[in-house]
C-alpha cells in the first residue's frame, strides 16, 4: 500500500485473546494499518459501517459449517473488502465451501505470522492465497474420468491458487494467453466452476492442487 493510505483490517474471531494476537500482527506487519475486532458478524457489520475496510480476517469455525459459510457470504455481500479465512485446521470441504461463498484466502491459524501479512497483501492486489501448509495428499476422485484435469491444467489451476494472473501463468509456461483462457475454460467445465476461484476450490476439496 501507498504510504498516503491506511489500511483498516478487521478480525472477527470469537476467541478474545486470538483476536488480539492477529490484530497485533496486522499492525506491526502493515505500517500505520488500524484494526477492528469483533466476535461475530453482526458486531463486525456494525463496526464496519463508514469506515473503508482493507480486508477482513475470519474464523469460519464460528459455529457450524453452514453457518460458516453464510457468514462469509453475508460479510462479502456487507463489505467491500477481501476476505481471508483463518482455519485452525485444514478441512478441505468447509474451506472449499468458504473459497466459493467469497473468501480470497486461506491461512492456518498455527501459520508464522508472515504467512497471514502475505496472504492479506495478495488479496488486497487482487489475487487468490492459499496457505501451504493446506496442502494435501493423496489420489483425487472427481467421479468421472471426463473431469480429471491434464497435467497442463493442474499446472495452470495451481499457479492461480497461487496468485498468479493470466498473463503471468502464459509467460511461465511459455505458451499464449489464448491457449491458457482456452485451457482455463476447459477447466471451469471439467470442474463444474463458475468461476477460477470456485475452480480452486472444487480443485482443493478434490486434493487436485495444494
């Protein structure tokens, strides 16, 4: 960010002493940045009013995981701001159902604190983080041997879990961006996606890419 501009991040954990802890790190991983802290959605909506929010960090756990998600969808529909997941585990299934409801990012709330600073910066510039340490093993089962993803694919599908953008997977891969739009496309349809993100995300719960 500019030096000019102050970033405004809210946490919303129903942990007190978590809350805390990643607020500090927000302001001292981002000059000058502000935190707000709440421990549910509503409060988080309320503190959010007028104010212009940088991102958004949020426990999905805070409840069950259909109420996980719909507080995500209900924070991203209320704030114009990205979201970053922060999972004290890695089950794929709720933060491929997070990823789809709106969320940009996902982190590991036993990450080092860099990790968290790196995927807000990632998704503040628009582009879509996964933590790592989510990565998993194992054979994929997407059920129909007409949606298994080439080699390509899963090459051009993991770049964008992450961060890179078009242009960027083209340049690496050393082919056109046409063959990689036709590619991405190939993909949404295999996947069933609407979008790339939701593409990662059916990608993560199917253990296709880390």
């Amino acid at each position: 960010m500019s030096p000019s501009t102050t970033a405004h991040f809210l946490v919303v954990d129903d942990h007190p002493v978590l809350r805390q802890g990643v607020a500090a790190v927000l302001r001292s991983g981002f000059e000058g940045a502000d935190t707000s802290e709440s421990a549910n959605v509503e409060e988080a909506l309320k503190l959010a009013r007028g104010k212009k929010i940088s991102a958004v960090i949020v426990d999905p756990h805070m409840g069950s995981s259909a109420d996980a998600t719909s507080s995500i969808s209900q924070l991203r529909k209320s704030i114009n701001a990205p979201i970053v997941v922060f999972a004290a585990d890695g089950n794929m299934r709720l933060l491929a159902e997070a990823l789809k409801s709106g969320a940009r990012g996902c982190v590991r709330k036993d990450s080092p604190p860099e990790v968290l600073t790196s995927a807000i910066s990632a998704v503040q510039n628009g582009e879509f983080f996964i933590d790592s340490s989510l990565a998993t093993t194992g054979a994929p089962d997407l059920g129909d041997e007409s949606r298994i993803l080439t080699e390509r694919q899963r090459q051009i599908l993991q770049m964008y879990a992450d961060g890179a953008h078009t242009e960027r997977v083209a340049e690496t891969l050393g082919l056109s961006t046409e063959t990689v739009r036709t590619h991405t496309k190939r993909i949404l349809a295999k996947l069933n996606a609407r979008t790339r993100t939701h593409a990662v995300a059916e990608a993560i719960r199917c253990q296709v890419i880390d």
